[in-house]
C-alpha cells in the first residue's frame, strides 16, 4: 500500500514563530488532506490539496504531485495551534485515507 | 458546511458486554464511510469501510465477527463492539467522503467517540 511519512515528528515552538511541516508520499494519489486534531480528538479540516497551493488565514500548503510530497506551513503561530497535525492520502475519490504519523506541534507562550 | 455526528462521545463498560457507536453524515449523504481506530499517541488506522446495502470490508487483522458494521442508509452507519475486552479500548472515529462538493472530494471526520473496557 501507499506510504506516508511525516517530519518533523515532533515540534515545539515560541509564540510568534514561523514553521514548515512535510508530508511525503510514494505514489501518485488522488486526494491529500491537511487535518489538525484537537486535544478533544476531533479532526479538523485544514486543506484539500491534491495539487497547486492554498491559503487560509495564517495556514497555508503547498502540494507539488510530481514529485510526492506536501507542505504545511503555519506563521506567527499561535498557543491555540498546538496539537497534532497530520497529513492524509487517498488513490481514488471516495475511496479510504492513508494516515501519516503525525506531527506534534507545541506552541509555548 | 458538512458535518458528521458520533454518538456517544464517550462510553465506559464492563468487559464481555457490547457497545454500539452511531455515525451519521448530517447534510449530505454518504453510501460509504470509514471507521478508524486510535490508540494514545499514535496515528488513525483503517478498521473497515462501511457500504450502504452490502457488507462491509474490514482490513487485515480486524475480526468482523467482533466489530459488527451496518449501514442501514446513506446518513447512517454503526458500529458495534461485541464482547468488549480491556484491549478494544480506544478512540473510534468514523468519516464519510462528500464526493463533488465545491468541486472537492473532501473526507469529514465525526468527533470521536471514546471507549473504556474496564
């Protein structure tokens, strides 16, 4: 099956600061979705981003589809971006998510 | 925006009984979803997919036998723990693919739903 890594694993930042998350993958896909989960657990829908490039707000990502891999870049982060931001694939529409392992973002004040 | 409910959010039980999980897709429909488990500190993993009026598809090494999936409609689907064990403590998540919408094919997740075997 389809392989996707995730770095920084882990990640602890000042307030304020900027940061860039990687997500590779092995194979050509059809979705790839930015999440971030709370610390309730719930999933939040940052980005569906097969190709090309998004903004939201602070939160941007850039996906480059030829060459296997996403960036999540957060800016002028935030105690409230703490949590853990994962990255997921799917082959074709519809069909089930491959999961990264995550990153662990914490944002100290 | 779409969104998908889980109940109940939480739910504690005594080993060797079974608990049923609800995941409704709320203003779409959905004739398939996913159900995902997740151990403390690491990633979703895919238990099975769900598909409206036929059996469901579990992955490798998940016992259908014990985690029972119905899909009854295209908002609803369950799933159900049967003979619960210390070890199928865990947090169940469910997701439902809107196919389309604003020319995505973006996945919701539901919030979760917590369970603890004593």
């Amino acid at each position: 099956g389809i392989q996707v890594e995730q770095s920084p694993p882990d990640l602890i930042l000042q307030e304020g600061a900027n940061s860039t998350l990687r997500c590779n993958f092995s194979d050509s896909v059809n979705n790839l979705q930015w999440f971030h989960q709370n610390p309730w657990g719930q999933l939040i829908n940052l980005f569906y981003i097969p190709s090309g490039t998004k903004q939201n707000g602070r939160l941007s990502a850039t996906t480059v589809a030829t060459e296997r891999y996403s960036l999540l870049y957060i800016s002028s982060s935030q105690t409230t971006d703490s949590g853990v931001y994962f990255c997921a694939v799917e082959r074709a529409s519809g069909s089930r998510l491959t999961f990264g392992e995550g990153t662990q973002l914490t944002v100290n004040p | 925006g779409a969104v998908v409910s889980q109940h109940p959010s939480r739910v504690i039980c005594k080993s060797g009984t079974s608990v049923k999980i609800e995941c409704r897709s709320l203003d779409f429909q959905a004739t398939t979803m996913f159900w995902y488990r997740q151990f403390p500190k690491q990633s979703l993993m895919l238990m099975a997919t769900s598909n409206e009026g036929s059996k469901a598809t579990y992955e490798q090494g998940v016992e259908k036998d014990k985690f029972l999936i119905n899909h009854a409609s295209l908002t609803l689907s369950t799933l159900t723990v049967t003979s619960a064990h210390p070890e199928d403590s865990s947090f169940y998540i469910c997701s439902a693919p809107r196919l389309g919408f604003l020319w995505t094919d973006t996945q919701y997740f539901g919030p979760g739903t917590r369970l603890t075997v004593l």
